[in-house]
C-alpha cells in the first residue's frame, strides 16, 4: 500500500509539474491580454516534435535548448504579426484566431511527420534507473522530468517577483494602461510574454515527448486540461496554477489507483445496487474509471463556488 | 489560353476522366477502414501495408477472375464507430462493394450493423465486410450478419485456450485483468472472470481494471497499482498503443510478472517486452507467428520485412489477413464474378488449405474462420526475432482447428 502511495505521488507530481509548465504560460497570457490561447497545447506538440527533429541531427540536449527558444520565437511571431492585428476585431476574433491556429498547426504537424506517432527515444544518459523502492524501479529520466519543472517554476517565480522586468509584467497584467502611461513598450511585453509562454510550453514537450508518446494527438489531448488548471488555480497566478496543477495530477493519478464505486459506497447502508437498477452502469462505474473526468468537475465545481479560483485576484 | 482554346481541349480532358473511370470500373476495389491517425494508427498503418502487400502480390500474380486487378483504398476512421460509418457511405459512394476492418470491435459491430442496413434497402448493390481482426463474440452471435465474415478467432474461444494453459501452469496464484473499456475489453474481462473461475477455483483474481480506450499516454499509475495487488500473473486484451506503453510502462518500473496477451505482437510490443527483461514470460495467443515453420509463409515474411518493414524491422502479423485475401480471391475466381452476392455464397462455407497447409473452414451458421492457434511465448533463442530486439515468439502450445470451435448463437438471416 505504502508503495503505491508514494509511487502514485511520483507520478501524480510530474504529471503535475508538466501541466503546471504548460499552464504557467497559458496563465500569464490569459491574464494579460484576455485571451483564451487555444493554441497553447499546440506549442507544446511543435516543441516536442522539433525537439524530435533536432535529436535526429546532434542529440537530445541540444534539443532541449534548441526546441524551446524556436518554438519561443514562432509564439512571439504568432504575436507579432497574427494576434496584435486581430486584436482591433475584440476578444472573440483573438479566441477564433487561436482556435484556428490549434488546427492548423495540428495539420502542419501531421502533413510533416505523419500521423504515427514518431520515435523519440529517451537520451542514452538517462536510460537508467534512478533507484529501487519495494522493488519498484522509477526511471532516471522521470527524475530528469521532476527537477527540471521544479527548477523552472523557482526560476519563473524569481523572475516575476524579485525583478524588474517581473515588476513590470505583474503591473502589467492588472493595469496595463498605466504601465503604458509610464512609458513602458507594453505592446513589446506582450509578445515577450507570449513568447516566453509558448517557449516553455515547448519545454514541457521535449521533456513529455519521449516519456509520453509523441504524436499529433497529443495537443489536443492535454489542451482542455490546460483551462482546467488556469482558472482552478485563478487567472494570473504563477502560485494558483502550480498548486492547481499538481492537485489535478495527484487527483488523477490517485483516482486511478481507487476500485471504489457508488455501489459499494452504498452497500453497507443496506442499498444494493446492480447493473440492472435504473441508472445501470452509472452505479457499478469505479472511481478509477471516471477518473479522466474528475478535472473537470472540478472546473464546474470552482466556477460554481469561487469563481475566482484559487489565488485569483479577480472572477474569471 | 483563350476560351475557344479551352473549349477545344474540353472533349479531349473528358474522354481522359471518362477512361479514367473505365479502367477502374473493372477493378475489384477493397477499401481499408482503420484507424490512421490517433492511438490506433501504428496498428492501422501496419495493416495497410499488409493489405497493400497482399494486393500488389494478387496482382503480380494476373489479377482476380479473368486479368482483373484488384485495387486497396484506404481510409481513416480515427478508430471511431461513428467515423467509421462516415468512412463507409464514403467508400460505398466512390464505388467500393468490399469492405474491411479489423482494429476494434466497436468500430466492427457498427460497420456490420450499417452494412445490413444497407444491403437490405439496395439490393444489387450488396457490400460485403471482412472483418480480419475485430474478435468481440457478439459479432458472430447476437449481433451476427449474413454481409460479415471473420478470419480472427472470436475472444471467447481465445480465452478459452489461454485459460486451458494457465490451468496447468501451478504458479500462478493472483491475477490481475487489465482491458481497454469498449465491448471488446468488458467482453474479455467477463469471460477471463468466468472461464479461471471454473478452471482454477484457486486463483485469486487480484485486480479487474478498464482503462479509457487509446487515450493513455502513460501507464505509470496503472502499472504501480498492478504492483501493489502483488499479482503473479497479467491477463490483457489490449491492441495498438494500450499494449505497447503498458509493457513499456511495466519495464520502467520493473514489473515481474508473466503476461498472457491477445496482442502483445503489434507493433511496438515486442521493443517493449524487450525492455522488460521478462525472457520467455509474455505469452500470446494468437493464430500464428514468424516461428511457425512453413517454408511458404517465411519467404513471404522475409519479403514483407524487406519491401515494409522499415527501420524498426516490423515483420508481417496478420495472418489472418493472408487468410482472408487468399479466400477472397478464391471465391471470386470460383464465382466468377464480383458480385458480393455472388462471392459470398462462396466464401459462405468455403474449406481452405492456407499457406501454413493447414485445413481452415468458414462456418456457414455465422461466418466464423476456424483455424489453428498458437500459444507462443516472447524470448531468446529463436529463429526469427521481432523488431531487431533478437527475440522472438516459440510455440508453448498449438490448439487445432475444430478444437477451438465453439456454439454460436446466431440466427443468419440468409438473403434469398
């Protein structure tokens, strides 16, 4: 038992982190410009898969610089050029431009590297073990995967509290007019921000990429998860996302590892439920089974009773 | 270019298109419906070549009933029911009389269901489904139909053998069920509960899962659960990538148990096993493998592997598509004719002596294939390896043909 709760920790906590660095990103331009980026998730494909190409060539290493800083570059472009001319046409055509872009990059992807999923291996250094615990062995590069998110989320948390640039990003987020008064290049931040938000989603892709399966599924899987930590965790909060992240990954993690069902919560109370009872499967259905739906209940949950969020300043 | 110019070209442009449709009119057309995309696309992918492979072969060979050439078309249904039907007025709008699928019975009870539907508001235009793969007993009992036909062994009779293997195998002590929550998972789990359950009364079973079809990325969290059940055994019917990163899943973590699979053959799998170190300890039940001697069948292999294998040398695995073209082919030449009506009172109760010279049968009562099975078991020291890991599958057991028939409950509705 002791085993399994501290394996599912492990993993529920990178499944976490790596959520946790998509939506730190997600987070930050949510807040500040108001948009609803649907092409988040796709950032995070194109990173891993450029981290992909670029293993092919020199190794995955320099992918892990590499990948995030282009894909960085394209998000600032996507910026530049798409999102600021849009933005004269309101919210919704920024949400309809990102909607868009979501697609077309997932097309993109496949038109270049095909359908089936691509073989991106685990880099020979760390195609270990890292240590054995009851006879269970966690591997080295799931480590490699836990302390780089931990190592990112201090680094951003430095950045955004303890500089300048961090100053005028959260003053920024809240009173971007003001800031613009003070002579500030606000539009400038905005691309940084974005950028920055997409090179980092682009991290957790070279680092998912050969844990997980690299595959032109893979936005599209993760993305509405993203929403769910964004506004659980409370809009603009770098501190909400990280807490909203690793409750959404331990939660689902645990979930998997709970045979519980609401007939056998029943059962002691003298109710019997079966699959034939109205309601049927309903009943019989264990909380391992549901378990991809939890995050989501808890978004209704959250919108519902605090619609802040956790550490919000203001309602979503 | 002037209007007038164009206008001159037009007749010349028509007469190609028409010519066009001509040619491929007197093609026998197969289309393929099987996820491309998605968790199921590297099994797709791979059964497409099959398919390809087969077609090309076919047609080196003259073609089909008098020099016609058959033709495979493909088409991609996200391993979805509901896009599978899409693909399939598709494929019957572009002129396709035959159908096949095989990755996922869900996928496969729809196709069968629409097929009927629409062979009996069109008669003369009957679509016939061959179904290579999709084994949920319910296709060929309750939910049985004249227009399919399945070359795979259903899951119940696969079940069966495994169980009468694991009831001699002592060790075994806890078993864990792990399957993916679709038809063809429940089915498996219901009939792996009930077959241990009066052949080995002391197994325990340990642990009965589903997990979300295809959608997981990462088994870590199942596979540390499986560990703390302290399961000896693993019992799974998982396909495509859910087998894969499952067995990929269980060698991070050093999971040491045996395995009795369905699919732990598809691509992908045997690189996983490998990594688990587990020599000799995955076993499958499956209707044949690279290590079945038949000098035939191996030099199709080997040119399988060279012309498709790619780099990660994934080796032939259908054999029951071989099955199924070989039949096919047979029963328009015996027809004479392509009409799907036609073939399929022919395949209907065909006997067949495959490329391994064994005797197989169709039964006509539900269009059942029945064929040998292999319970083969993944380590080193064999003739041919999978996937450039050198390993690869030994017989442990060989079930004959009409040993492994069983009952149907299907009541064919056979077309006048």
């Amino acid at each position: 038992m002791l085993e399994l709760i501290i394996f599912s920790t492990l993993n529920g906590l990178l499944y976490g982190l790596l959520l946790f660095l998509l939506a730190s990103g997600l987070t930050l331009i949510f807040s500040m410009m108001g948009v609803l980026n649907f092409a988040h998730a796709s950032f995070y494909m194109l990173g891993a898969y450029f981290g992909f190409q670029i293993s092919l060539y020199v190794g995955y290493w320099p992918g892990l610089i590499l990948a995030p800083l282009l894909v960085g570059g394209i998000g600032a472009l996507v910026e530049r050029y798409g999102l600021r001319t849009v933005h004269k046409h309101g919210h919704v055509a920024e949400l309809l431009f990102t909607f868009g872009l979501a697609f077309m990059i997932e097309e993109l992807v496949q038109m270049v590297w095909g359908k089936v999923p691509v073989d991106y291996r685990v880099p020979d250094l760390l195609n270990f073990s890292a240590f054995t615990l009851f006879s269970t062995t966690y591997p080295a590069f799931r480590m490699f995967m836990l302390i780089t998110s931990v190592v990112v989320f201090l680094g951003l948390l430095l950045l955004l509290t303890k500089t300048r640039v961090g100053l005028i990003i959260r003053a920024a987020l809240t009173h971007p007019n003001m800031v613009g008064m003070l002579g500030h290049n606000v539009p400038l931040v905005f691309m940084m921000v974005f950028g920055v938000g997409c090179g980092l989603a682009a991290l957790a892709g070279v680092i998912a990429g050969p844990a997980l399966v690299t595959q032109p599924a893979m936005a599209a899987s993760l993305g509405p998860i993203l929403f769910v930590v964004v506004v659980v965790g409370g809009l603009g909060s770098l501190q909400g996302a990280f807490i909203a992240a690793l409750l959404i990954g331990l939660v689902q993690t645990f979930a998997v590892a709970i045979n519980v069902s609401v007939a056998d919560i029943l059962a002691p109370l003298g109710i019997t439920l079966t699959r034939d009872s109205m309601g049927g499967d309903l009943w019989m259905a264990t909380v391992a089974q549901v378990a991809p739906i939890i995050p989501y209940l808890l978004l209704v949950l959250v919108l519902i009773f605090r619609p802040k969020g956790l550490m919000g300043y203001r309602e979503t | 270019m002037n209007f007038a110019k164009m206008m001159n070209g037009l007749p010349l442009a028509l007469a190609l298109v028409f010519s066009a449709v001509s040619v491929h009119a007197q093609n026998v057309k197969i289309a393929y419906i099987d996820p491309l995309s998605g968790g199921g696309a590297s099994v797709g992918e791979h059964g497409l070549k099959h398919l390809q492979f087969l077609v090309d072969a076919i047609n080196a060979k003259g073609g089909v009933i008098n020099g016609q050439k058959m033709e495979a078309v493909a088409y991609d249904n996200k391993g979805s029911p509901q896009e599978s039907l899409v693909q399939v007025q598709k494929a019957i709008d572009a002129g396709v009389r035959f159908i096949t699928q095989g990755n996922g019975s869900g996928a496969a009870i729809a196709i069968s269901e629409f097929i009927s539907k629409y062979n009996d508001r069109n008669p003369g235009k009957e679509v016939l489904y061959f179904n290579y793969s999709a084994v949920d007993p319910a296709l060929t009992n309750e939910k049985c139909s004249y227009w399919h036909f399945r070359w795979d062994a259903n899951s119940d009779i696969k079940m069966a053998a495994l169980t009468d293997f694991m009831k001699s195998r002592k060790e075994i002590k806890k078993v864990y069920i792990i399957g993916q929550d679709y038809s063809f998972g429940q089915a498996v789990r219901v009939a792996a509960v009930a077959m241990l359950k009066q052949k080995r009364p002391d197994i325990q079973v340990v642990g009965d899962e589903l997990h979300p079809l295809l959608k997981i990325t990462d088994f870590a969290p199942y596979v540390a659960k499986i560990k703390a059940s302290g399961a000896d055994s693993v019992i799974s019917g998982n396909w495509g990538n859910d087998i894969s990163l499952l067995l990929k899943a269980a060698a991070d973590s050093g999971l040491q148990a045996n395995w009795y699979t369905y699919y732990a053959g598809g691509s992908g799998g045997p690189t996983a096993i490998k990594q688990t170190g587990l020599d000799h300890r995955v076993f499958q039940i499956s209707e044949w493998h690279t290590n079945v001697p038949a000098p035939a069948m191996e030099a199709m292999t080997d040119a399988f592997l060279k012309k498709y294998g790619g780099e990660a040398a994934q080796g032939w695995w259908y054999m029951r598509m071989k099955n199924q073209m070989d039949m096919f082919v047979e029963a328009l030449n015996k027809a004479k004719s392509s009409d799907p009506k036609k073939v399929a009172a022919v395949l209907s109760d065909m006997k067949f002596k495959n490329i391994l010279g064994a005797d197989t049968f169709m039964r006509p009562s539900d269009h059942s294939f029945f064929q040998d099975m292999y319970i083969s078991s993944f380590g080193s020291g064999t003739k041919h390896d999978e996937e450039k890991t050198g390993w690869g599958w030994k017989t442990t057991t060989v079930i004959k043909g009409q040993d492994t028939v069983i009952p149907t409950s299907c009541k064919m509705n056979v077309p006048s």
